[in-house]
C-alpha cells in the first residue's frame, strides 16, 4: 500500500470523518467534495478539483455518497477520465443492490475494479473510527480494500464476490434497525402509558428478551436525555427501506413486515422532514395527553 495514491470523495456528515481517518494514515490524501466544508478539508489532506482530477490522480478511490444517482454520476466521470490512473473504487455509500451491479458492470467495462463496501454505525462511528463495513469484491483484492476500511472501521467482513451483495445485507441490518426503533418506540409508549416510568420500562426490557439497540443505546442516550441527536435522519432511513423493500420484490422474498414498517417510516417523514430517528418516540406518544416527552422528563 505504501505506493498506493488514495483519493476519497463525500465529505458529509460520514464522509468527513471517514476521510480525516484516511488523511491521518496516508498523508496528502487527495479529496473532493461539490461543496467546500465550512471547516475546511480533513487535516492531512490535498484538495482536488473535480472527481475526474482524483482519477488522473489516485490508484483507489473511496466514495461517500448520500444515494446510488451520486454514486452512479461520480463513478461515471471517474472511469471517463482522460489518463486516468485510478484502478480501484471503494464505494461505502448505501445505494442498493440493483444500483451497485449497475454501477459495477460500468467500472468492469474499463478495467476498474468496483467494490461494494457499505458502512454501518452512524456518525459516531465515522468519528471514532468504530464503523462496521461489509463488502463484496474479489478476494484477490483484499490486500488493497482491507488496509483502508481498516482505517475507518472496527470491523470488516467480505459477504461475496459480487456486488449488490454487501448491499443487500447492509439493507438487511438497517430494516432491522428500522423495526427496532419504530417497535421499541411504540413499546415503551404502551408501558409509559399505563403509568410505568419509561426509564423503568428500558431497564427491565435491557435484561429481558426484547433488548436491541433501541433500548441499549437510542433511548438511555437520545430520547432519555432529550438530544434526539443520533445522527440518523429519518429521510435516510426512509431510503434505505425503500431500497430494501425493491430488493425483496426483485428476490421474492416475504415482507409482509417490511411493507408496514415503510408505511411507517413514510408517514413519520412526511410529519418530521428529516428529523432524528429518535423524534420517533415522541410522535408515537404525542397521542397521549398525558405522557410527558423525554425532554420533558
């Protein structure tokens, strides 16, 4: 790797601190981003001045980009690129399994490499260089994709050879995500409402068959303290389901569940453009004239 140029565009709210992780380990990492951060390009770093200088530029290229039209357009103007040196694309965006195939059978036409490799673990994660990646690659390129997921990530695991495999279980991990939080939401409301203190109610349910991530963490450190800050937005979460219910109606797989859960999601979104995840509890319990929200608590 030491002989390897690395280039990363998407400096948003995962991107940026994604990125700074990269800079501190490859120093001149080259990055772009359609917009200039207020706070300036990751330390470390070299701006570029379009997507295709960072393929004149760069062996690998990491992406971090909000859905598969921005992946699709930014891979386009990379394998498009006049004497383009990149020969590997690391794309941790959540773009779907169709878009991902798409989007690799492109990059194989010039010889590209394209690796499938979402992230799980939210803004906190990026930060704390905590993320989980999945990918779906060759394996012959490991020595290449491993070292720098290893810079951003706890954890890596290779799903598959093909891409739309990383994919599909990062849609798996984020609808269960999705149904632990709209459930545990609608859970402890139906405790609260019943005169059962909320924090009382996570407690027991923390050393009972029903914990997940909800009550572990979303509701002792968001929706107890009033933050409502978790880092995922609704509208992201929203997309990722409706990626995921297209994935199960391509594979023909049960969602009876999943088709409610969207319904779900939509109609909260539609209320709250946007808003944290976390929000969540308290359009569960506005109903309730009487149940306090967190913040209130």
């Amino acid at each position: 790797m030491s002989n390897q140029m690395i280039g990363f565009i998407g400096l948003g709210k995962m991107g940026r601190p994604m990125a700074t992780h990269v800079a501190a380990a490859h120093p001149g990492l080259l990055v772009f981003d359609v917009v200039t951060p207020a706070d300036g390009w990751p330390v470390g770093s070299t701006a570029a001045t379009s997507a295709a200088h960072v393929a004149q530029s760069v062996d690998v290229a990491i992406l971090s980009l909000p859905d598969g039209i921005a992946a699709a357009a930014v891979v386009t103007e990379l394998i498009a690129a006049s004497n383009r040196r990149l020969r590997c694309i690391i794309d941790t965006s959540t773009v779907g399994v169709e878009a991902s195939r798409t989007i690799a059978s492109a990059a194989r036409t010039v010889d590209v490499d394209y690796v499938d490799a979402p992230v799980s673990g939210g803004v906190a994660g990026a930060q704390a260089a905590r993320l989980t990646a999945m990918w779906a690659a060759d394996a012959a390129i490991s020595a290449v994709v491993e070292p720098l997921l290893d810079t951003f990530c706890a954890k890596t695991f290779r799903v598959g050879d093909e891409a739309g495999m990383a994919q599909a279980t990062k849609l798996a991990n984020n609808y269960l995500s999705g149904i632990a939080i709209a459930a545990s939401c609608e859970a402890i409301a139906l405790a609260a409402a019943h005169g059962v203190d909320p924090e009382v109610a996570v407690a027991v349910i923390n050393e009972s068959t029903g914990r997940n991530t909800a009550t572990t963490d979303k509701f002792p450190q968001q929706v107890f303290t009033g933050q409502f800050a978790s880092g995922f937005s609704s509208s992201l979460l929203l997309k990722d389901l409706q990626l995921c219910d297209d994935a199960a109606v391509d594979a023909g797989t049960g969602w009876a569940l999943g088709s409610y859960l969207v319904e779900t999601w939509a109609r909260f979104e539609a209320a709250h453009p946007g808003s944290d995840v976390t929000l969540m509890y308290r359009s569960v319990t506005a109903s309730d004239p009487n149940a306090p929200s967190a913040k209130e608590r």
